[in-house]
C-alpha cells in the first residue's frame, strides 16, 4: 500500500459494510474506509441499499493519512470521482454491451428485430398487476401463442377499453425469445405517430413511417446520433430487475435499452427508477435484430430531466408526475413558503387531503383555514371547510409550511430526502399567510404543549368531546394548531344545566371557538383552556368566579366521590373576571353535599340515585373560605324545595 497516493483510482472489492460507510478491500491486503456521503453522487441511507459484500467496486483515493498504527486511508465511490476508464475494467459503454452481449447472444434474434412495432393485440385478461394479451395482429418473427403482457402503467389510459376480447393497437415493448413472452404498450404515444417527432419533421412526407418493419428514417437518425455521440432524452417506459426499457421522444418514441446497475450500484433499480421518468443519455448500440442501447448520464437515476447547468441544474431532484401546479417540476420545488395549487381529494376529520401532484400528497389543516373565527355557524368540519371555500374536488391556492412523515406525526427538515410518496406536505390557506412575503412561516408546527404559554389566547375548532377518564372530567377538545389538541373542562365550558348533560348537541366538531390557555400540565403533557372574548356561537360563556360562590348562586358539578353520610362533587370557577390577559386560571373546586342536603325527604340512603360521574345541578348553602382552591370545600345543596322553591310553594 505504500505505492497509494492521493488521486489515484483503484479497483477493490467491498469487504465489510457500518451504519457509516463501507470498508473497500484492495489487492496487496490493505483496506481503505468509503465514507457514506461519498458512496454515491445521489442520496445514500444505508451502504446496503448500494453494495453487496465481494461486490467489485472503482475507488478514487481521497486521502492517505500516516498514523502511529498504520495508514488511514479515504476513498470515493463517485461515479463522478471515480474514473473507470483510469483502470483496467471496462468501460461503462462496454459493460452496457458485455451485459447485453450475454443476454441476447452474438447475433442476436430476428425476435428482437420487432421491438418498437407497432401492431394489435386482444385482450385475454385483466389483472390487479396488469393485462395479459395474445398477438392479434401480424409480427413476422413473433408467433401468434406468444404470451403478451402489458403492465398497469403502460395499459392505465385504456383499463376501461381492457375487457376480454377487445383488440387494441399497441407496441412491443421487449421481448424474451427463449420464454416466448412479449411486453406491449397501450400508451398513446407509442402506439401512434408522434408529429413532433424531431427527426420526421426533417423526412418528406413518403417516407416510411416506424410502424413499417424496418423503418429506415428512424434507424437512420439513430445511426447519425451514435456516430455523433449526442445526449438524448429518454422516458423510462418499464423497470426491470437488471435493465430498462425507455423511449426516445426525440426518434419517434423508439425504443431504447439502458442498464440498471454498474460496477459502483448494485442497488433495487425499483428505488430509482419511475415509469415517465425522464433522464438523459447517450446511445451506444444501433444494429438490426438487437436491442438499442444507450449508456445513462453519470448519476442520472436521480435526474429527472435532460442534464442543465449548474445555476440551473436538476442533478438530485425528484420529478413530480402530472402537477397541478404546471409551474413545478420537481419535489424540491415545494419549498416551505411557496404559494402553489393543489386538488382537494377528501375531507375527513379536521383535515382536508390534497393533491399536489400524482405522486405528491399534502394536507390542510382546519387551523390553517382562516386568521380568526369563522363568521357563521357549521355543525360539521365539512361545513367549516366550506365555509372557508374549500370544498371536495376545487383546486385551491395554498402556501406550503413544511413536510411531515406520513406515518409518524414528524416535520421533516428542509434538506430531507424522505421520498415523496412517503411524505405529506402541510399547507395553509389562511389569508394573512398567503399575503406575506414568499418565506417560510414556522410559528404553527411550533405551536405545542411546549411552548405555548398560560394567558395566550387562541383561535380554535372543535374537535370533539372527550368522556370523562380517572384522570380527568369530560371535555371538550379543542384543534389549536397543526399538532395541537386543548382541552376544555366540560363544566368551565358552560353554566347550563342542558348544554353540560347535551354538549354534541351545541359544542359541533368544526365549530369556531376563542379560548384562552389556563394551564399547561407538562407532566401529561395537557393543555387546559378556558372560554374567551366571543368564545363559541350557541353557547354562553360562563361568568362565574370563585367571589361569586355566595349562597344562592348556581353551579354544575360532578359527582366525584360517595359515602354514605356525604357527597363529594367538584365544578370549576375562574379565579378572576376582572383581567384575564394573563391567564383565567381556572380552578377545580370541590364540593359536599351532606346527606339531609340531597332530597327534601329524609331516607335511610339519601345518595341512592346518584352515581360517580353524574352531573347535577346544584345551590351553594354555604360560600369559600380562603383563596387556595385546593383547601376550598363549598356546601352545596340539591334539595328540590332549593333548588325550585317557587315550584314548591306552588304545589303546597
């Protein structure tokens, strides 16, 4: 290894892969270290969705280190670092046509002469994966019990037209001479001829189109552009295990080969490459009876577009399909603080599902419909988001706040590489979010149990109304942000009596409510709220404060506790009405009701009819003394002559 110096490239074998790298063995015996971030030009998580142990691999030396216990040495597995032509292996075009060499022998087959053909094919059956197809038309080398498939992307714009029987035109894709299996396409673009085709628009109109067998103009055009060496675009039509089938928009959507792994990647070409993918490459085999082949752009699994140049370029981005913003290209273009377009697909819950693309879902939250309350009153979450004008199936302009794994609740940071089908894009429509400038606004994925401190007052929805548990009463669930749920005690939420054993009936999810935050029990992780300002349509907010619990004043309590001598309840009182910017604190306040307290007629058990959890109407007998509510023990009485003495006296 003394003969190793900076820049030079070699040719080793992986020997051992870590969670950071990938340790390269080289003849001589000596190994090098391959840090992650150097293993590929595009994105790496993990070495073993790269490498294979013994797998042969072209190193560029990075570093050579002299340490006390030997060399330290640092290679480069960059297709753009690592030169194979610097080496004794082949190079990548002569691996594309070593490995197609053995794939379909020296001479080829008069079956492969037929890919690109246009022809017909009747439907036999059709499958959640695909359809399954017989040869309807006339392909010279192709026999009529050929088995033909067609996969679900390449048959998606007809599966109406695929019942059993139907004939359709289609074009051979591949195909497997030895298994007598033939790939077809239904796709349009391949089964008719292409008008913007670059080469046609240079033919006279006499010349023979492709769907002749032999295609002169186009074979033509391809043999210029091998002798040139140009790049081309391609379109991946279908992934395979070892290799790809794409188009050329540029040669009448002929069809071209590529292969899916090189010295440096053996990793699943599924990961990488998507049907309507779009890349870039260069052509390196055109001969009759054998597949064209083009050798890909280095790094160009991660391109989605024709190489640009640096200020501009694409290298690393991923491509959106069919967006509904035709703005945008890539995923990376949805950057927090952009305002684009989106399709509402659904709404369930407090959110509403969107479309940014085909393959881009995102999310709008009802706490990102509007700066305030909503003016008018909605039963549903349906109807909240209508009223915003947010309704299933509209396209609507929203500003993109951030990105959330799809499974786990968690923002993703700005320079994760998360695919996109695994990740959800949170937006807003509210409109002082949309006015302002174009820049990313964090404050609500920020908004937690964490942060948010007690005397904030905040714009809310109803979400629900949660049942009573030993921890806690009933209450009234509150949507306060894109991950934040308040809650609301059910008895500090009302002063009626109907509105406390009824509240479905007039606390609707969807509802708009102002609340301020009382308490934030960090242990729990809860947030407890109090009513506010305007508070909720239909329901009064509730005035009662602890120096208000006089006799004769009306409470709603809860049954907590049972004896046969006392009654335990507990309802709640605000500390103070006169200023509540600072916090409401609103307190839990234990009441008793003695036995001759409860009815108006004496039994030998008086507290038969109740039970833990009720809610009953009561009278304070007899007020607080003192100021700690937890030392508070109001008298509380439910004794009908009490509670409605007029009724009563009537009745006597």
């Amino acid at each position: 290894d003394r003969d190793i110096t900076t820049g030079k490239t070699l040719v080793g074998w992986v020997k051992r892969l870590t969670s950071f790298g990938a340790f390269i063995s080289f003849p001589g015996l000596f190994s090098a270290l391959a840090p992650l971030e150097m293993l590929s030009d595009r994105y790496v998580s993990a070495p073993e969705d790269l490498l294979q142990l013994d797998q042969t691999v072209v190193a560029h030396v990075l570093s050579v280190d002299e340490l006390a216990d030997g060399r330290k040495i640092r290679v480069s597995l960059k297709h753009s670092v690592a030169e194979v032509s610097a080496t004794q292996c082949l190079s990548p075009a002569d691996f594309l046509l070593d490995y197609f060499g053995e794939l379909e022998g020296a001479a080829g087959s008069a079956e492969l002469g037929e890919i690109g053909r246009r022809t017909t094919v009747k439907v036999k059956q059709k499958q959640p994966y695909g359809v399954l197809v017989t040869l309807a038309g006339e392909l010279g080398a192709i026999s009529a019990d050929a088995s033909g498939f067609i996969t679900t992307d390449q048959a998606k714009d007809h599966l109406d037209e695929c019942k059993e029987g139907t004939v359709l035109p289609a074009c051979v894709l591949d195909v497997d001479p030895e298994k007598n299996i033939v790939d077809y396409s239904l796709r349009s673009a391949l089964t008719t001829d292409s008008a913007a085709s670059a080469v046609s628009a240079k033919k006279s109109k006499t010349t023979k189109r492709r769907g002749g067998k032999d295609a002169p103009d186009i074979r033509q055009a391809l043999a210029d552009a091998l002798r040139k060496q140009h790049d081309t675009p391609v379109v991946v039509e279908v992934v395979k295990e070892d290799y790809l089938v794409l188009s050329l928009p540029a040669f009448d959507n002929a069809i071209a080969f590529a292969a899916t792994k090189s010295y440096n990647d053996r990793s699943k070409p599924f990961m990488r490459f998507k049907v309507g993918q779009r890349l870039s490459g260069t052509l390196v085999r055109v001969e009759a009876n054998k597949r064209t082949l083009v050798m890909l752009q280095a790094g160009s699994d991660v391109v989605t577009a024709p190489k640009q140049v640096a200020d501009g370029g694409s290298a690393g981005k991923r491509a959106v399909k069919e967006p509904v913003d035709r703005s945008i290209s890539f995923f990376e273009d949805y950057q927090p603080g952009r305002v684009t377009q989106a399709k509402v697909m659904s709404i369930k819950g407090t959110q509403a599902n969107l479309d940014l693309a085909a393959n881009v879902k995102g999310r709008l939250h009802i706490t990102e419909l509007v700066d305030g309350p909503l003016k008018t009153l909605v039963k549903s979450p349906v109807e909240a988001f209508a009223a915003a004008g947010v309704r299933t199936g509209d396209t609507i302009e929203v500003k993109v706040l951030g990105w959330h794994d799809a499974k786990v609740y968690k923002f993703l940071a700005i320079t994760h590489r998360t695919s996109p089908l695994k990740t959800v894009i949170e937006t807003t429509i509210r409109p002082s979010k949309l006015a302002a400038s174009n820049e990313a606004d964090g404050s609500a994925k920020s908004l937690s149990w964490k942060n948010v401190e007690p005397g904030r007052v905040l714009h809310g929805f109803v979400k629900g109304i949660q049942e009573a548990s030993d921890y806690e009463g009933a209450t009234v669930q509150v949507s306060l942000g894109l991950s934040l749920v308040g809650h609301l005690p059910l008895l500090a939420a009302t002063s009626s009596y109907a509105v406390a054993t009824h509240p479905a009936r007039h606390f609707f999810p969807g509802s708009s409510i102002e609340v301020q935050v009382s308490s934030v029990d960090k242990k729990h992780r809860v947030v407890h709220l109090a009513p506010h300002g305007q508070y909720i349509a239909g329901v009064d907010r509730p005035t009662l404060s602890v120096d208000q619990l006089v006799p004769g004043t009306r409470v709603i309590a809860s049954v907590a506790n049972i004896t046969p001598a006392v009654m335990f309840t507990h309802f709640y009182a605000a500390s103070s009405l006169a200023d509540d910017s600072v916090g409401p604190q609103v307190l839990r306040i234990q009441g008793k009701v003695d036995a001759f307290d409860a009815v108006d007629v004496l039994s030998e058990n008086p507290f038969a009819e109740f039970k833990k959890g009720q809610l009953l109407e009561a009278v304070v007998l007899q007020g607080a003394s003192g100021t700690d509510p937890a030392a508070m023990k109001i008298r509380l009485s439910l004794r009908p002559s009490v509670l409605s003495p007029d009724a009563v006296s009537s009745k006597t």
